[in-house]
C-alpha cells in the first residue's frame, strides 16, 4: 500500500502549481481525477518536445485520469458535482472567484461534503488589489523582487524554471497532507487557499532581511553569491570552470593550505573573515584564478576533494541526463504515455521497500468514459465529449 491509497482527489486544474501538487499526491497512491476542457489543458501546448508531447505536460500529469467536461452546461455541472460528493480533495486553480460562478466554491461544497478538503490556488490570493491581476511565473517572479537578486551584475534574469509556480504547488501539496492528517483526529475537512505571490514570497526570505536591515539589496552576482566568498566558478588553466563554497573559517583555512598552497593567505587582512572576502571578491578570484591557472581542471578537483571543500562540475541537461549519481541509485523508471514509454525520475521521498505510483501520462479526456460510468447518472452530451 502507498500512504494515500483510497484518497480520490479531483482536480480542476491547469498549466504548473496545481498539476504539480497533484501528480505528488499521484505518487503517494491518491487518485487524481484532471478534469479538462474540450481542448485540454492548455499546458499540452506549450511545445512538442517529447516526441509531439509537451515537456511541461509529461512532467507534470503522469499517473491520473482525464475527464474532458464543460462546466458551463448542465450535465457537465452534474457529473462534477456528484466526482466531488465522492471526492475526498478538490484542487483549483482557476482564476479567483471562478469556481464559485460555477457552483462549486468551497462554502457550497464543504455542505454538502463536510470531509471535502478544498484548496484554491491563485496567483495573488483572495483578496487584496492585485487579486485580479494576471500571474503569470515571470510576473511573480517580478513582483516578489528574484529577478531584482537573480543574473549579473549587468541584467537581471529569471530563473531558468518555474519557481513561482513550484513554490506554490508544493505549499498546496503539504496542504492537503496537513489537512488530510487533520481529517484523521477530527473527521472534518477544511477549506484553504494558497498563492504564488505568498509561496515565492515566502522563498525570498534570506534577501527580504538582509536588504531590510541591511541596508542594501543582495546584488546580482550571476553563479556566484552576494554574501559568501569563495564561492561560484573559477577558471582552470585548461579554459574550463570550477565550481566551488567555502562556508567558514575553518573550510577557509583549509583551502588556502591545501588547495592554494598559501597558508597565510588566511590570515591576510583582505580576507581573514567572509565578509571581507565578499567585499574584497576581485582581490580574492584574482588570487585564486592565479594559482588556479597551473592546473587543470581535473587537477583542481582532485586537490578540493581531497582538502573536503564543495565542489561542482556544471553539467548541460543532457549530462545531468545520464548522471552516475543518478544510474547508480536506480532513480530512473519507465512511464507510458499516449506517445510510448518515457523515463521518468522517481520523486524525491525515498521509502525503503516502498515504490511509488508512477502510471501513464493520460491523452485528453481518455479517462471520460470510465469515470462517468461510475456515477449515479451519465450525461450523454458529456460522456461523448
């Protein structure tokens, strides 16, 4: 058994954060049942890359059925209606107030389903005056000050995946296992709300207290950081990078002597303590990128191992791809999909003896039929959709 077998979740969901939440309540056993529209979620659009499937879709929809309703007509309305009399979780993300035009805000349905856990995720919230306004990832990311922090010193950049939208499914995922235990103790649902602002927000807090009391903002450092030196790459003599983090005074020590050969570079008044190397970090790369340029890139890896200093190679997608790490601990596995097997990494929650679920990427609304048939009642006009 997996934690939520016989947890039926339905979802109404689209695009990152919700179908990010419920593919993990996927993994943990729950059924997800993604209700669609007549064109799917418009997420199966955004490329082809997979073999004419969309890179975002596969990542996201493996291991849950599609049932392609229209909510705006009658028989559509009923057969949602009786999915969430069953269902033990609703998870939205349609615009604010949506769902309660449609009949199924989470007053309504926790009368009718006391046990019903709702959650309604949203880019700015409920409530507010920027309720309304449309939230996208990068304008999210805008709004919460990471691209002010984020890329060089020259021009502010994104980052290079969906954080705000990550952030908010994962706050939605805990949700519902947090509400889920407290059904448990108390036999009641609940009803909660999560958004992006407020999720990414909450991801900003190291930069918010350091610019607030500090004074001034974490400057764009590109790879490297604005409060710890060294850290972030540095040239080898053989035209590649290395990436490395010292995190304190003893790692300091250690790689002056071990790695450098200068021991007495510690104790050198430009950089006898972290704040002054950061403040002093042109001195300190030119140091490093001097003794740096002698050696090899692999010769420079093997004296950080060897001194217990963090190191890095920066590896493309398709290195990261066939990863040792990776192929050693079995983390691949095999998915179907309406365009043939896919592999797929394993979540990241490793169970001893436990295998997650990790079922097919559904075709739109391939699950229709076989939903619908379970109901009190099937609506010809939508079972045909």
């Amino acid at each position: 058994m997996l934690p939520l077998d016989g947890v039926t979740v339905v979802s109404l969901e689209q695009a990152v954060a919700a179908p990010f939440a419920t593919r993990q309540l996927a993994d943990l056993g729950a059924r997800v049942i993604k209700i669609e529209r007549d064109a799917g979620d418009f997420a199966r659009g955004y490329d082809t890359a997979v073999h004419g499937m969309a890179s975002h879709f596969v990542w996201l929809n493996r291991s849950k059925e599609s049932v392609v309703l229209d909510l705006k007509d009658p028989d559509g309305q009923r057969a949602m209606a009786e999915l969430l009399d069953r269902a033990d979780v609703f998870v939205q993300n349609l615009a604010p107030g949506a769902t309660e035009r449609l009949g199924f805000g989470a007053d309504a349905l926790r009368a009718r389903n006391p046990r019903l856990i709702v959650c309604d995720l949203s880019g700015y919230g409920s409530s507010g005056p920027y309720r309304d306004k449309k939230a996208y990832d990068l304008l999210i990311q805008c709004e919460t000050g990471l691209v002010s922090i984020t890329g060089s010193e020259d021009e502010p950049a994104k980052t290079g995946i969906s954080a705000a939208d990550i952030a908010g499914g994962m706050y939605a995922y805990s949700g519902v296992l947090t509400a889920l235990y407290e059904r448990e103790r108390t036999g009641e649902g609940a009803a909660f709300e999560v958004s992006l602002f407020d999720a990414l927000g909450e991801w900003m807090g190291y930069p918010y207290y350091y610019a607030d009391y500090g004074g001034t903002a974490p400057p764009r450092a590109g790879a490297r950081h604005a409060a710890i030196a060294p850290y972030g790459p540095f040239a080898a003599g053989d035209g590649a990078q290395v990436f490395l983090g010292v995190q304190n005074e003893r790692e300091w020590a250690v790689f002056c002597a071990q790695v450098l050969g200068q021991p007495d570079l510690a104790a050198d008044e430009r950089f006898d303590a972290n704040p002054k190397r950061v403040h002093n970090q042109e001195q300190l790369r030119a140091v490093i990128e001097h003794e740096f340029a002698a050696l090899s890139s692999a010769e420079i890896v093997q004296r950080l191992e060897g001194a217990g200093i963090a190191n890095a190679r920066m590896r493309t997608m398709g290195e990261f791809a066939e990863h040792p790490q990776l192929e050693s601990r079995q983390r691949w596995r095999e998915v179907g999909s309406p365009v043939g097997p896919l592999r797929a990494l394993l979540p990241p929650v490793t169970v001893a003896g436990r295998e997650p679920r990790m079922d097919p990427v559904p075709a739109i609304g391939e699950h229709t039929e076989s939903v619908l048939a379970e109901l009190d009642s099937r609506p010809d006009e939508t079972a045909s959709a």
